[in-house]
C-alpha cells in the first residue's frame, strides 16, 4: 500500500511532468502547478519525522532569488521560477546545487536541440525554450543521483535518515 511519502512525492512529480506539457503546447505554466507542488512538500514535511524544515525553507527562498536575477535579465520567464521555487521546496538546501545544475544541463541540451531542430528545417534560431521540460528533467536526474530522493525510502536528500515504512504485516 502507497505510504503518504510515496503519494505526495509521486504526485508532486506527476505536477511537473504536467507543467512540462503544458509549457510544451501553451508557453504557460500554470501557477497552481507550483502551488500545489509546495503544499505536497510541505504536507510531507508534517508527516515526515525530523523533517528539516529550515532547509526545506530556505532552499526555495534561494532559488527564488536567484529565479528573481533570471527573471530580470529576461533568461527565465515567470512561471519557469515559480515551478523551480516549488521544486526547491522538495530538496532542501543540501541539494540545491545538485538539482540547479541538473535544471542548468538539462536547460543548455534542450536549447541545442531546438536550435538544431530549427537549423535543420532553416529557421530562424528562436529564443523561446519551454524551459519547463529542462526542469522536469533536472527534477528527474536529481531524483536519480539522490536513490529516488522521497520516492527511495529516504527524506530529500540531505537527510539520509530512512522514511519509515508501514508494516508490511
């Protein structure tokens, strides 16, 4: 039977695949993606014991700021920095870096594959990327390197306390 942990992880996952979707077909994330994103994170914080929440806190304030910069400098739109606030809400702060740079990667290969899809068909190069797949991929690859974060058994990597299980019995 699913634990709450395996629910509100898988749920928040599936939230992201959707904000890449939907950013694919309508350039939009749709703000209640995020938002529901961070309540699953804070609804696993509650039934999670000894959840670090300082660092589940303080993580998404980060990226935040950092997605104020981009925001400002035109690199990222406003949905791609809400949808990264929420995900940070999921990491903690010992992870941030992990998963920027994995959303970083993941960012930089998406821009060459548009750019090589539009080269090929003689295009013009365009400077709108659905900068949400890259964060869905990020999430992903962070999820990998941490043994499935929430999803393996472990609180967000950062804590590497086991979740526990209900009894099988």
């Amino acid at each position: 039977m699913p634990t709450l942990y395996t629910m509100t992880a898988v749920a928040a996952l599936a939230l992201v695949g959707l904000a890449a979707v939907t950013d694919v077909i309508r350039w939009q994330i749709p703000d209640w993606i995020s938002i529901v994103v961070v309540v699953l994170a804070a609804v696993f914080g509650v039934a999670a014991p000894d959840f670090a929440w300082w660092s589940h806190t303080l993580a998404p304030c980060l990226m935040f700021g950092f997605g104020l910069l981009a925001f400002s400098r035109g690199w990222l739109g406003g949905g791609d920095v809400k949808l990264m606030t929420a995900v940070a809400a999921w990491t903690g702060v010992s992870a941030l870096p992990i998963v920027f740079v994995a959303i970083a990667v993941a960012g930089g290969v998406l821009t060459l594959i548009i750019t090589g899809w539009h080269r090929a068909r003689r295009r013009a190069p365009t400077t709108h990327v659905p900068y949400a797949v890259a964060i869905a991929a990020g999430t992903l690859w962070w999820l990998a390197a941490s043994g499935g974060g929430p999803l393996g058994g472990l609180h967000p990597i950062g804590d590497q306390r086991p979740v526990p299980r209900a009894s099988a019995t």
